[in-house]
C-alpha cells in the first residue's frame, strides 16, 4: 500500500530515499534523541511515492517531460519559459484524491496535539539532495508561518513547483540527471516562536580550519532565514569541546554582528505572504542576540548530534520568544 504521509516520528536515516535527507534526518533526532534532551518540533512528511503519483495524475509528469525534452538551457529566455509553465502546471493540478485526504487527515491530528494558533514550516526535501557528486539543497523553496489546511496544501504544490526553478531545471541538465528521477517530499513542521527571539546556524567545526574540537555558533534575531541566505551579519561564538565536557565556561570567541533586519511572522499565514522583514532596533542590534547559557546549551546540543551521526554536522536552531527554550529544526 502506498504511504502519502508520515508522521515525523515514523522516519529515520534509512527513509532517504522516501522523504529526502532532511525530513528522515528530522525523524531520526525526534526518535533517537529526545531522550537526551535534544527538542525537535514535530510534524509530518509527503512521499516521494506521493509525489510521483501527483505527476501521473491527468498525465502531468508526461506533459512536463515533453516541454523540457528538448530545452536549451543555456537560452535564459526559453528556461524561463517553460520553466513558468511547468510550475504553473503543477499549481493548476489537483491532489489525487488518497493524497489529498492523507494530507488533511496528517495536519487534522497534528493540530489536535498543538497549542491553538500554531503555525508551520513547509520545506522542500528533495530525494536526491546530498550526493557525492551532486548537492540539489538550497534550490527548492521554504515557506513560514503556513496555517490553515487549503495554505498548508497550496505551500506543499509550491514546494512541488519548485523542483522546476529554472536553476533546479538547468542544474540537473549540467549534472546529466533525468528530470523524472528526481522526486521532492514536502515536510511540514511546527514553527517554533524565534520571530520573537532568536535563531541561527551552528557547525560542530571550525569552517574555515577545519579543527574539530570547537562549535561555531552563529545568531541573530527572528527567524532563522536571514541567517541561511546570508541577507543578515550575525554575532558568531566559539565553543570549545574539552572545556565544555568539563563543565566550564568553554566560549573562547566571540564577535557581534551588526544584525540590523530580522524576519517575522506577518498577519497573513498563506504562502509567500506568511513573513516579512523589519529592522531591528538599535538598542538590541547593538548587544548579543542570545546569552552564555543559551551558548552552551547549543554547543551541548552540537556534540550530542554530532556523536549520534559519527561526523561533523550543520545544524539550524532557532530559540523560542515565548518560553525561552531551544529547538533544533534541522541537521545534516
């Protein structure tokens, strides 16, 4: 029988090929390491099985291989062409009928175990995106603050659509990938508050060197997205391993960051108007974004993640504004 949806707490590291690295690696930290502590925000995966069998509905996949059959990808004017086309495809097509009930069965018993007026991410997590001699992360798109069941639907077709970006089309064509054989799933995750408090990136080395005994920490405030695309300076931090195994004051480095925008929930929840983008007060821009304790809590979370996979790990973060508290909504 053929799984639309599942739930995250049903996924681990081997559901790759299902779900794609980042919705089984979701699963495989909710499952395998909240008894240490670590939080993850809950929620659900779309299939690739899902997907495929959306292109086969109203013979949409043949559609979409016959426009891009004979593509030249290095004609910008005809990639954007057909590339609009394909995605407003896509967008135009209904779920089939056993997706689309799964869906509003998965979110129906998500939103009974929440708090009322709890919002969502919707991500990408495409089956082939950490390869050897290919990366397709970072080319499909991400939605915030999605509420509602139509939006949640509407940012899963969005996230669909964008497994035709004319830079997602372009690269598989560079890479000799077949269109067809690169399926998305669609993770749709509970929003932690960090559009009132903070959020980042941290890596269990050092980028640059290489040198294994430190987390690099990176923060700034609101939602995490600034920090990702690189549009914000965020203040960075140095945790070193040996100290904080002995319990110590283990930040070796520190340096603030001009921080001067940040992304929050708007009042809207439908994709593409879920977020908007403010300046950050000078008072606040002007200290740290988040304080010792929350440092070393991160590095600790760092460690933790990094011994359960056996390498050195990128992991997202954002801090709740409402109860202080720390989540970790990614890791690879």
């Amino acid at each position: 029988m053929t799984e639309y949806v599942i739930p995250f707490e049903k996924l681990r590291n081997k559901d790759v090929s299902s779900v794609g690295g980042k919705n089984a690696s979701l699963g495989e930290m909710i499952s395998q390491l909240a008894a240490k502590g670590i939080r993850v925000p809950t929620g659900f995966a779309t299939t690739a099985e899902a997907f495929n069998e959306f292109l086969l509905h109203d013979g949409l996949g043949k559609k979409i291989e016959a426009e891009l059959a004979d593509l030249d990808i290095n004609d910008v004017i005809a990639l954007a062409k057909s590339g609009q086309i394909v995605r407003q495809w896509i967008m135009d097509t209904p779920f089939p009928k056993d997706l689309d009930q799964s869906v509003n069965e998965s979110y129906e018993q998500l939103i009974k175990k929440l708090a009322d007026g709890s919002t969502f991410a919707v991500r990408s997590s495409a089956t082939a995106e950490d390869l050897p001699d290919a990366s397709f992360a970072g080319q499909q798109e991400s939605f915030l603050n999605i509420h509602g069941i139509d939006n949640i639907k509407q940012a899963i077709k969005e996230v669909f659509a964008s497994l035709y970006n004319d830079r997602a089309i372009s690269y598989r064509v560079h890479k000799g990938f077949i269109h067809a054989d690169v399926a998305i799933s669609a993770g749709v995750q509970q929003m932690v508050r960090s559009d009132m408090g903070s959020s980042g990136v941290m890596f269990t080395i050092d980028t640059e060197s290489g040198f294994k005994d430190v987390v690099f920490i990176t923060a700034s405030y609101g939602l995490g997205e600034t920090v990702v695309q690189g549009a914000v300076n965020p203040d960075e931090f140095y945790v070193h391993k040996p100290m904080l195994a002995k319990g110590k004051n283990a930040i070796v480095r520190r340096s603030i960051g001009s921080k001067k925008i940040k992304m929050v929930f708007s009042a809207d929840t439908k994709a593409g108007l879920s977020t908007e983008t403010i300046d950050v007060e000078a008072s606040l821009s002007d200290q740290f974004s988040i304080n010792d304790e929350d440092i070393h809590e991160l590095a600790k979370y760092a460690v933790v993640i990094e011994s359960h996979y056996k390498c050195a790990m990128d992991i997202e973060w954002g801090k709740n504004g409402l109860d202080g508290k720390i989540y970790i909504l990614q890791a690879r």
